[in-house]
C-alpha cells in the first residue's frame, strides 16, 4: 500500500481529475507499475478494465480514451513500454478497442477509438497485433446480415492501409473475400457507407500489386458501379474518395482503358450521350467542372490531365466532343492559380488533337487565354506564367490558317502586349516561353485583323530581340550593380519606417493624429507596395518584419480612434491585434493578387483567412482616410474590389463562418463605396450580409455615418426591410446639424441643402416608400432624433411639391394611430412619445393638398381617428392637441361643400371631441397669456366652423357646446395685447353666432353666473344689452387700431355682422352705432398707414359699410368722391383678388345710395372693374391656409 499511495503522489489541485481516470473499484489491486508517472495520470490496468465495463458513463470512457489518446501522443515511448512487455496485453487492448468501436454509435467516440487503433498498432509494429485487428474487421463484416453497422469498420480498415501502406497488399492476398463485401456497400443506400467504402479502394489501387490482382474485379465487376457512384454521388465526402480513388486508378493504363471505353464516347460520335445504362467520365467529370466547388473543379480537371498523358491521340476526342474544352477556358479566369494551372495543362494536352482546332474551341477560348495571361504574369507564380505561355504559343502554332484565331485588331493588340510583359519577365525560362509564344504569334494569318497594330507590332519586335540579346550574353555581369542598386533601397525604407514606428512610442498622446495623417498621405499604400516589391520571394525578412509592426500599429491606432463609427470595444480590438499579428507578414503581393486572393472561393482556414482579414481591413482604412480618387488611380480597381468582396462574403456564408465586427463593418464600406450605380449585388450576397447582421447585436456595432452607406441599405428591399429602420435612426442620430434652419418657411427654395440632406432627398425621390421608415422614426426614436426626422420630412415636402406621397404618409399613419388607441385606447397622451410630431407632419400633408378636393374615404377615416384621440385627451395634452386640431381645421376648410358637411357630421358626432372642446374654450378667461393660447385659437376657429355648417347643413347635434357669452363679450370689448389670432379666432366665433342670430342648435350660450333682468329697451336685443354692444364696438375700434391685417379682416367681418344684426332688430341702435364721432377718427388713423391704404380691402370694406348706413359724419360725400378719383387713377391690375372684389362692393354701395358726384370718374371705375376679372389679375393669388404661430388658419375663413 505505501508503495502505491507513493505512486500516486500526493494530494493537491487536479486531483479530483486524476481519480476520474482510476477505475476505482479495481484500481487498487492493480500494480503501481501501471501507472504513468506523468501527466495524464492514467492507470492502464484501469483502461483496459473500465473501458469494456457496462455500467462506466460513456461520458467517462471517452474522457478515459481522450487522456489515453494523449499520452500516446505525448508519451509515446512510455506508453509502448509499458504495454508491449506482453503480447497478450497488446492483443487484449487492440480487442477491447475493437469491441468498443463496434458496439457504440456515438461519432466522436467512434473517431477516438479509430485513432488510438492506427497509433497502438503504427507504434508497436507488432505483425501480430496487426494480424489481430485484420481478422477482427473481417469476421465483423463477415458476420454483419447487412451493411448498415460497417461505417465503422470500413473507416478503421481505409486508415489503417493509410497508415500501414503494406497492408494492402495483405488485404487483398489473405483476405479477398473481403472485395465482396465492399462491393456490397458501394451500392448501399448510405453515402457515408459508401465514401469509407471508396476510400478503402482508394487506398489499396494506391499499391500497384494490390492494383494489379484487383484488375480483373475491377474490370469485370467494379468499373460501371464505381463510375455510375461517381455520377451520383450528393455528400462532399463521398465525391472528393470517389475522385481519390479515381486518381490512383488513372495512374495505370490498363484501368484508363477500361474507363475510357466502359464511357463509350467514340471519336466520330458527335453527340455527347453515350448508350443507355452507361456513364461516361467525361461527362461525370464535366458535370464536377460545372460545380460551384473549387476543390472539385481542380480534382476534375487533374483526371482529366491524368487520362491524357497516356495516349492524348487515343483520348482527347472523347473529351473533346464532351465540350470539356469549353468549360476548361471558362475556368481560365478563375482566382485559383491550382485550378488555371491545371487548366493550362489540360488544354494543352486537348491541343495535340486535330480535333480540338477543327471545333474552333480555339476561336472561342483565344480571349480567355489572353485575359488569363494577363492576369496570371502579375501573379509571382513562375510556373503559371510558363503554362500559360506554353499554351498560348500550342494554339498559336497549331492554328489552321483557314481558322483567324483573332477576329478583332483589338484582341491581336491586346494579345501582343501580353506578350511584350511576358517577354520583359526577369525570369530567363519565362522570357523563353515568351519568345516561342511571340515567334508563332508573328505569323501572317495571325496579322490579318484589320487594321495591323504596327506600332505595338514594333514595339514587341524590340522587346523580343532586346531579349535575345540576353539569353546570348552571361547576365552575370550585369547583376551584381542591379543588386546593389536594389539592395540600399531596402535598407534605407526599412529605417525610415522603424524611425515612423518609433514615433508611436515617443509621442504616445499623438499617435490617432500622427496615424490619421500618415494613412491620409497613403502610407498604408506605400507600405504594401514595399512588400509586394522587395519580401515577394520570402527575401528581406527584416524589411517585411518592419513593415508588418508599423502597419499594425497604424491600423490599430487608426480603429481605436474612428470618425463616423462607434469606437470598437476592448474585445474588438483584441480579435483584430489577433489576425493583424498573424496575416500582416504573410502580405506580400500587390493590389491585383491580394483582391484575387480575398476572392478566392476555395475553402479557406487558418492563416489564409487571417491574411484575407487583413487584406480586407488595410483597403477599408485606406479608403477611410485617403483620397478616393488617388486609390482609384494608382491603388486599386474600385470594380474589382467590389466584386473580392462579394467572393470573400460568399466564401465566409460557405463556411458558416462568423468574422469579427471590424471585418464586416469594413466589408459592407466597401461594398457601399466601390458599389458604381449600375452595378448591383447579387442575391446570394444580400443574403450573406442580412445573415452576418443578423448575428450582431445591434447595427450601431458595424455603422459608419456616410450617404452612400445609407444609399446601400436602402437600395436594396432585403437589407431595407430587415435594417432600414435602424439604419435610417443611426443616420439622424449621427448628423450634427439639428436643421432647424430649414424649419424656416421663408428660407425655402434660397438656402442650399447640405450634401447629406441632398443625398437623402434623391434617395426619398426614387424610393417613396422610405417615408414611411421615416414615419415610424418620428414615432419611436427618442425626440431630439424624432424632431431631425419631422423636420427633413418637412423641408423634403417642401421642396418637392411633385412628389405625391400623401395618401402613402396618411395610409401609414392611419395605421399608427389605429395601433395607439387599440393599445393606449384609456389615455394616449400618457403613452404619446413623439405621436404630436407625427401630427404635424400629418398636419403639413394636409396642407399641401389642393383646395377644394373631395376627402377619399382614407380622408374620413383619419378625421375619425383624429377627433377619438382627441376626445381621449384632456386640455392639458397641447403637444397632443394643437397639431389635430389643425389637421380637423384644415380638413374642413380645404374641401368642397359636400365634403364639408360630410367631414362636419362625423366630427360632431363625437361628443368626447364637442365636450373637450367646451373644456379648452373655457379655459381662455383665465389663461389668455399662457403657453395655450395656440390652443385656444384653434379652439375658438373650429367651433365657429363647427357652428357654421351645423347651421348650414341642419346636421344633427349629438352634444350641445356650451359657451358664457358676457365673458367673449368681456374678453373683446377689453382686449389683451400680443393675443392678435385670439383675438380674431373669438371674433370669428362671434361673427358666427350674430349671423345665425344667436340661433345654434350646437352653441348653447349661457350666462356667467346670476344675471339681473335686461332693460325693456334691450329685449329686442336680447341675448345682447345695449351697454354690451356699445363695450364691444369700442373694443373692435381698439383692435382695428393696432392695424394687424389678419385681426382688421375679422375685426370688419364682425362688424358688419353686428350692424346686420342690430339693424333687423333695432336700426335706431344700427345708426347711432355707426354715427358715433369716434369712427371718422378710426378711419383716418387707418387712412395714415399710407399713400394707397384705402385700397387695403379691410378699409374699403369699412368705408363700404359707413356708406350703407349713410353715416356722411364719418364719411362725407366729397371723400366719398376722391377715394373713387383716387381708385380710378390706380393700377387696378395689380390689386389682388380681394381688393378688388372689396373695391368692386365699395363702388356699388356708393352707386345705390345715389353719391357717385363725378359721372366720368364713376364711369372709368365702372369700365375698368368690369375689365378686370378675378382670374386676369396680375397679382400673385395669397394663399388662403397659413399657419400662423403654430395655427392652422383659413384667411377665407377670418375674412368671409
């Protein structure tokens, strides 16, 4: 015992974890010598009993076999000692592994016991335990009734001839009945059966004498049921063993002729289907060209390579009439350098076929050979550049003259100059190729595209012979000087940038500003070009060392310090220091093969994905902060980089991979930058981005505040659905300007917008559906955002009177609202955020609307609405109430006459809406100076408006609207000051109620309190005394005085109701009213504003009515007379509308009363008036709905 506790060591940290690797219930009659002596503490005594044990948790046997695996891993020497000391042991373990392998269906246990399999038995070398294990898979499969448990076995026993190469021979001499049972599995209905069962055959043809005493089952059995797996196969894994397989048996030539002829594809077919229940590998392998898969386009295209090299004459015609050449120049320009090679090699095999002419694939691929050579001679790839070469001067050289191989002098041009960078390579056996290539393109035929490029003719000729002179000549004594040359400049931009980089850590507080200037002088670009000049071929390691730390620091500093973007967090920056750390030094290429890099479509992982990252953030940072034109100029093509970035995002959803944020806010930059306006991203890449947004947390993470960021957003209705909302509110929030500026009415049409409104505006012209994102801003951002939002809208209103878009915001916020009262239905004020705003803007729709339009059924249900969320509110909800009451004002005044009455009969019906309206009228005896007084204006014109067509339409009343009418009389007869548009709203409501002859069957008026009994003299005017007239014509004398032309139209309007009302019932009262002295005195105090101030219309009204009662003690018969002069010699034709039609009434009043003195004056008047229609005057008619301090007013309305 104290032999085994001194093993066990002692006690401590990590214990509890050491005793779960102990069989307890065994563990202590097992000897000490069992136990590793280090890390992991693992019994192998304890293995081999808890392993095979029923009631152990599979949990702990795989934890159990995972610590095993390790130590084998770790200490393999140890382990292998301990357990080959006997062969029993050994044989024992390898059947308990065995066992455990067969009897669970968890996978990752599966593939743990797999592994320790192929490592006991590599490492104890022991042909027994090998022997073993052989027998053991044989009797399993033997035994098995069907294939279903063999994906095991059939995966132990591929990986096992993998690791033990030798075996296979052994497999097929000891036991060949085993090829029965893998023929059965490769028609089972199970792909993943069948991969492990072509993985198997892939590993034994890889031996030649397994191969060659497999030929006959191969020939006989095998070959159809393996091509017609290949042609069908779905999974990736079952493709990518089929194509193994396939490449070990392309290695013979015996088994290329099986193929080639089980395909049945004879030379002078030209049809491309073989015979029915055959499959043709070059159709299969076509059909694997076609695939999205690089990797399975690059296998395809090395099979067919394979079959090629052994008999070109015997085996290209299949292919060929299998239009594989097509395909194959396709692929020409892929961004995969493995798959173009293998391209090039495949054509130029293709190219020994007469055949391959003849098909004029040549004429269609001549183009993509020339593009891909282009391409490819910007790449450092030596090896593709000689392909592409050797290819290109094959079809140069083998091109029938009858066949042009170049149709246009455009092509041939383009062509020569390929060959001219080709010829110019510094690399010698490049250059050669090139001279072949130049030597066959010279030919005459290949000349005839008119018309002949002789300068770029002579200009290869140059370069060709340039070249041949050095081929003859030993370069070596011309290179040491170019070296030296190139050496010192290295050197010299290695400690220039280290002395840039030093500044980082001298001047800590200046590094954001120092990098911010260095990336806007284009050091990122100067950077990567001295590494794509100076560390291409792995030479000047310091240099590209340098260049790497100072870039890093940069970027860093550069994100650390954003404009227009959320600085990212600490966890952000981390994961970028991770990849810049380990991509930056693998940078070594410039702009052209880093964006065919960021484009590659392959898988990718690891290191090559951390280079595409920093790929991607160095263009983004340069974008940023260079100068856009200089990058597009001398840096990067915006079109290609447009296109990498798609492929990169494409091939990050490929791999379900999920970038960190940098990467994706600069992915969709870019995209939105270098995005040209016809150019659209394709669906499959919309999806890419909503699904990598989807996976943030909130947009703001990955925003960078710029127009055509939002432009990008919005311009497709995948990303504009999901994110516009967010988008749009981020956008306001970041806009410094609160635009109130623009809020000013008079300043339309003279002030320009900003660039960034302007940007916005054009997008809200081409997509009206955006207001309504804008709507539901304005609804649910915070307010400072909501006010940014109502005013844009305002102003884009506005501006754009061309945009018919009202009945789009109306149907929306008819939604809005019906939404808040269902939610909010007890107290929408309570829960009203930004809903007044929205009212406003609803307010200034309705006001753009024409006049006298009939109100659509959209129009009557929002009155609706309206007035129930007014009948909700209290007097107190201002915010809440002014904006629908001027939308109800409005409503009614800018309709026709059915209309009106219709609108009027759905608001009386509200008895909330009448009832809250008495409440506000009641509140203006108390509260004439307070921040209500707005309110109450609206109040005081919807009710007389109310009352007017009530009366005129006989509607029903629901509710009676009670008002006190000694205190309007009170509130008119001594006015307030600064309360102009109260003033004139009561007036209007009095003018009203003396027209209806205090008759309303809606306003009841009622008196403030106890009353005594009127005078018998003031009976016939009741409800009205003669002290309260008399009051109140002095008060409408005091506020015609103040000359405001708004309260002077509602002061004569009432005026002129009040003497029509007097008159009917006292026109003794009606005389003496208008005969007082104290209105000749108003008159002229009115007459002083000016030379032409009578033909103000308010005063020409005025002076119209001391005619009617014939009050010549105000107005006297000569004045009378050179007011008409005075008229007669004035310009009438710029007189508005209503002047003229006050003047036209003021010259027949004089007319019927007998005072027209001057008959020729009279007579011009008389002539000229009737010349002048309303619609021939030349004055600009005034706009009759204003909003006058933040009130709806009809000027029709005041003054009519």
């Amino acid at each position: 015992m104290a032999a085994r506790e001194a093993a066990a060591g002692p006690r401590g940290p990590g214990r509890d974890e050491e005793t779960a690797l102990l069989y307890e219930r065994a563990h202590s009659r097992h000897d000490p010598c069992w136990l590793l002596p280090v890390p992991p503490r693992l019994c192998l005594a304890c293995v081999l009993e808890l392993l095979p044990e029923p009631c152990v948790s599979l949990v702990r046997k795989k934890h159990v076999l995972s610590c095993f695996r390790d130590a084998l891993l770790r200490h393999a020497s140890l382990v292998m000692q301990l357990v080959a000391q006997d062969q029993r042991i050994c044989i024992h373990f390898i059947n308990m592994l065995f066992g455990l392998l067969c009897n669970v269906e968890d996978g990752s246990v599966i593939d743990l016991c797999i592994e320790v399999l192929i490592q006991l038995t590599t490492q104890l070398k022991l042909e027994q335990t090998v022997r073993c294990l052989l027998d053991e898979c044989h009797k399993q499969l033997c035994n098995m009734p069907s294939m279903r448990g063999s994906l095991a076995t059939l995966t132990l026993l591929g990986k096992l001839v993998d690791a033990i190469p030798p075996l296979a021979d052994k497999l097929v001499m000891e036991h060949s009945n085993l090829m029965e049972h893998l023929l059965r599995g490769l028609v089972y209905p199970n792909e993943g059966v069948r991969a492990s069962v072509c993985y198997l055959y892939g590993k034994l043809y890889s031996s030649p004498v397994a191969a060659e005493m497999l030929s006959g089952h191969f020939r006989e059995k095998l070959c159809p049921l393996f091509l017609s797996t290949l042609d069908g196969a779905q999974t990736k894994e079952l493709q990518i063993n089929c194509l193994g397989w396939l490449r070990q048996l392309l290695k013979y030539d015996l088994f290329v002729s099986v193929i080639m002829n089980e395909s049945s594809l004879a030379e002078s077919t030209e049809g491309v289907e073989g015979p029915p229940g055959k499959t043709s590998l070059p159709l299969v392998l076509k059909k694997l060209l076609l695939s999205r898969d690089e990797t399975l386009q690059v296998a395809s295209a090395h099979c067919i390579t394979a079959v090629l090299v052994h008999s070109p004459a015997k085996h290209a015609p299949a292919f060929i009439h299998a239009d594989i050449p097509e395909f194959l120049f396709e692929h020409l320009s892929s961004s995969s350098e493995v798959l173009v090679w293998f391209s090039y090699n495949c054509l130029i095999l293709l190219a020994e076929e007469p055949l391959f002419f003849s098909k004029c694939h040549t004429v269609y691929g001549i183009e993509s050979v020339v593009r891909s050579l282009q391409g490819s001679l910007r790449m450092n790839n030596t090896e593709l550049h000689k392909e592409g070469l050797l290819l290109f001067a094959e079809i140069l050289t083998r091109q029938p003259e009858e066949i042009k191989l170049f149709t246009s002098s455009t092509m041939c041009r383009d062509a020569g100059r390929a060959l001219q960078e080709a010829v110019n390579s510094p690399v010698l056996e490049v250059a050669a190729e090139a001279v072949k290539a130049i030597s066959a393109f010279l030919r005459k035929d290949h000349q005839s595209a008119l018309p002949v490029q002789y300068r770029e003719l002579r200009a290869l000729l140059e370069a060709m012979l340039n070249r041949c002179a050095d081929f003859s000549q030993t370069p070596l004594n011309r290179r040491p000087l170019r070296h030296s040359e190139q050496a010192t400049q290295p050197n010299l931009m290695e400690v220039f940038l280290s002395i840039l980089h030093s500044l980082f850590v001298i001047v800590p507080h200046m590094k954001e500003k120092f990098s911010k200037k260095l990336a806007s002088s284009s050091f990122i670009r100067l950077t990567l070009e001295l590494k794509a000049r100076f560390c291409s071929s792995l030479s000047h390691s310091d240099l590209n060392q340098v260049c790497s730390s100072f870039l890093y620091d940069m970027s860093l500093n550069l994100l650390s310090a954003p404009e227009k973007t959320e600085p990212p967090s600490q966890e952000e920056l981390s994961a970028v220091s991770a990849f810049l750390q380990h991509g930056l030094p693998e940078i070594r290429s410039r702009s052209p093969e880093s964006l065919a890099f960021l484009s590659d479509r392959q898988y990718v992982e690891g290191i090559a994905r951390q280079r595409q990252y920093c790929i991607l953030l160095l263009f983004y940072l340069a974008y940023i902060h260079e100068d856009r034109l200089s990058l597009v100029d001398r840096f990067v093509s915006e079109a290609e980089l447009f296109v990498a970035v798609q492929s990169f995002l494409l091939s990050l959803q490929d791999q379900d991979e999920h970038p960190p944020l940098t990467v994706i806010r600069a992915s969709i930059y870019l995209l939105a930058i270098c995005q040209d306006k016809d150019d659209a991203l394709a669906e499959a890449v919309v999806s890419a981005i909503r699904k990598f947004l989807e996976g943030i947390p909130d947009l703001h993470l990955v925003y960078i505040h710029h127009p055509l960021l939002l432009r990008f957003f919005l311009l497709y209705p995948e990303l504009m659905s999901r994110f516009g909302h967010r988008v749009l509110e981020l956008w306001f929030s970041w806009e410094e300007s609160s635009y109130e500026e623009l809020d000013d009415v008079s300043s339309v049409g003279q002030s320009p917008l900003p660039a960034s409104l302007a940007a916005l505006f054009y997008m809200l012209r081409s997509s009206p559906s955006i207001l309504l994102i804008l709507l539901d801003l304005i609804y649910s951002s915070p307010v400072d955002i909501a006010r940014k939002v109502l005013i844009v809208l305002r102003t884009f209103l506005r501006r754009n009177e061309d945009v018919q878009v009202g009945g789009l915001i109306r149907g929306h916020f008819l939604l809005i609202l019906q939404h808040l009262l269902v939610e909010h239905g007890a107290s929408p004020s309570g829960d009203s955020g930004n809903l007044p705003l929205l009212l406003s803007l609803l307010s200034l729709v309705q006001l753009k609307n024409k006049s006298e339009q009939e109100l659509d059924s959209m129009a009557m249900k929002l009155l609706h609405q309206v007035s129930k969320l007014c009948g909700k509110c209290s007097p107190a909800d201002v915010d809440i109430l002014q904006p629908s009451f001027n939308f109800l004002y409005w409503s009614l005044h800018q309709t026709t006459p059915s209309s009106q009455k219709r609108a009027a009969a759905v608001l009386l019906s509200s008895t909330a809406l009448i009832e809250l309206l008495e409440k506000t009228l009641a509140l203006t005896w108390t509260e004439v100076d307070s921040p209500r007084t707005a309110l109450l204006c609206s109040a005081w014109l919807l009710a007389a408006s109310f009352s007017a067509q009530q009366h005129a339409g006989s509607l029903q009343v629901h509710q009676t609207l009670s008002v006190e009418l000694d205190q309007v009389l009170k509130v008119l007869s001594f006015p307030k000051k600064k309360a102009a548009l109260l003033s004139a709203a009561i007036l209007c409501f009095l003018r009203t109620a003396l027209q209806q002859s205090f008759s309303s069957a809606l306003v009841a008026l009622v008196p403030s309190g106890a009353q005594p009994p009127p005078a018998p003299e003031d009976s016939a005017l009741a409800p009205l005394g003669t002290s309260q007239v008399l009051s109140l014509v002095i008060g409408l004398q005091n506020l015609l005085v103040q000359k405001d032309p708004l309260l002077s139209y509602a002061c004569v309007a009432c005026l002129e109701a009040l003497l029509d009302y007097l008159h009917a019932r006292s026109p003794d009262i009606a005389f003496h009213v208008v005969s007082q002295p104290w209105n000749r005195f108003l008159l002229f105090t009115l007459l002083d504003a000016g030379e032409s101030s009578f033909l103000r219309p308010e005063i020409l009204r005025l002076m119209t009515l001391f005619v009617r009662f014939q009050s010549s003690s105000v107005l006297s018969r000569e004045e009378v007379g050179h007011v008409l002069q005075g008229a007669a010699l004035a310009d009438l034709s710029t007189l508005s509308n209503t002047t003229l039609q006050a003047l036209r009434g003021f010259f027949l009043q004089v007319q019927s009363m007998g005072l027209l003195a001057d008959e020729s004056t009279a007579q011009t008047l008389h002539v000229s008036l009737e010349g002048l229609s309303p619609s021939t005057s030349s004055a600009e008619p005034p706009l009759d709905m204003l909003c006058l301090g933040g009130v709806a007013v009809s000027l029709s309305h005041i003054r009519d």
